[in-house]
C-alpha cells in the first residue's frame, strides 16, 4: 500500500484524488503516532525521576572537587541550586551531572582550593 509519507519520501510529484475517509484515516493516523509518542515522553520522563537520588553537601563537595563557598556562590547564580530538607541542603543528583559534563569556572574552585587549602 502506497502512503503520503512514502510518497514525501521518495520526493514524488503527483495529484492525488483524497476521498473524506482518506482524510480522516489519514488525521487519526497522525493522532495516534502524537499520542503515542506523548505516552513514551511521559514514560521516560517517570523512570528519570524514580531513578533520581540525591546527594548531600559533603557528597557534592567531594564529586566536584569544590568547597562551600562555591556551592553557595553557584546555588545563588542559579547554576547548582540546593533543595532544603530540614536543615540540610540535598542535590539532585541530574544536577550534579550536568555540572561534571557541563563544566564549572575553574577560577572559582582555584580560588577556593587556595583560600581553604
């Protein structure tokens, strides 16, 4: 069976005669490939959040090679920002990732190494 999208594929310049039920085969195709696509985001976007840990300060400090001062500078730029749990910070641990990938101003933790070293 030929479709529209093997014929956009294959760059085919025709005149197609397209009767209501075609239309509507067509729409409800394009329908059910958003829903589903829909359903597989959201799928993912649960399984990201059930595997989401956290870490603690020291935990953090330590991955990222960083003292105190840094965390608290970034967490006031907005670059790693610290959920509070009672009293103690927690970091999502995809934040913490995304900073070990992403980089970090090497002159901040220059400077805090020399300053608490």
């Amino acid at each position: 069976m030929i479709t529209i999208e093997s014929l956009v594929e294959q760059g085919a310049s025709v005149k197609l005669e397209v009767t209501p039920t075609d239309l509507k085969m067509f729409a409800e195709s394009i329908v059910q490939r958003t829903i589903m696509a829909q359903q597989e985001e959201r799928n993912a976007a649960m399984q990201r959040e059930a595997e989401e840990g956290w870490l603690n300060t020291k935990q953090v400090r330590e991955l990222l090679n960083v003292c105190e001062g840094t965390l608290n500078l970034w967490a006031k730029r907005g670059y790693l920002v610290p959920v509070k749990v009672g009293n103690k910070n927690m970091y999502a641990k995809s934040d913490v990732r995304r900073v070990q990938t992403g980089g970090r101003s090497e002159s901040i933790t220059s400077y805090c190494k020399k300053r608490n070293g």
